[in-house]
C-alpha cells in the first residue's frame, strides 16, 4: 500500500493523509502526493507541534524539514 498526502490547493495547507492500493487522481481542489514513510515521520512530527496550536502544516514547512517530500512536488 503506497501513503499519500493531501494537499488543499488553494491554501497548501496538508489535510490529510491516506493509504491506498491505488493511486489517487488530483482534483481541482486536492492534490495527493505519494510519500515516503520517512517524509510521513517528519509529517507527523510537524503536526504533532502545530496541533498544539490548533494549526495544519502547510506544504512549505514539510518541504523545509524534508528534501525528498521537496522534489515528489516537482
């Protein structure tokens, strides 16, 4: 099963994020983005601080704490 998380596109903020045999399709409004389990560590580990704030991580703040999730944007 791949991992992949959801970004809102009009706000790059991460919403989600899933397990599936399947690749998912991007809509309009949601992109997914297959990840690694090491990215979805740091994601985790992002959240788990923002939540404290009642905040998402945004797509910037993974990308800075982790180059491959970086270059699955391209």
């Amino acid at each position: 099963m791949s991992n992949y998380i959801v970004i809102h596109t009009a706000s790059s903020l991460i919403v989600n994020v899933v397990s599936s045999t399947e690749p998912s399709s991007d809509s309009a409004t949601f992109r997914f983005i297959k990840v690694s389990d090491a990215v979805l560590t740091k994601f985790f580990k992002l959240a788990g601080r923002n939540n404290r704030n009642g905040a998402l991580v945004s797509v910037g703040e993974l990308a800075n704490v982790s180059p491959a999730f970086l270059e699955s944007l391209g």
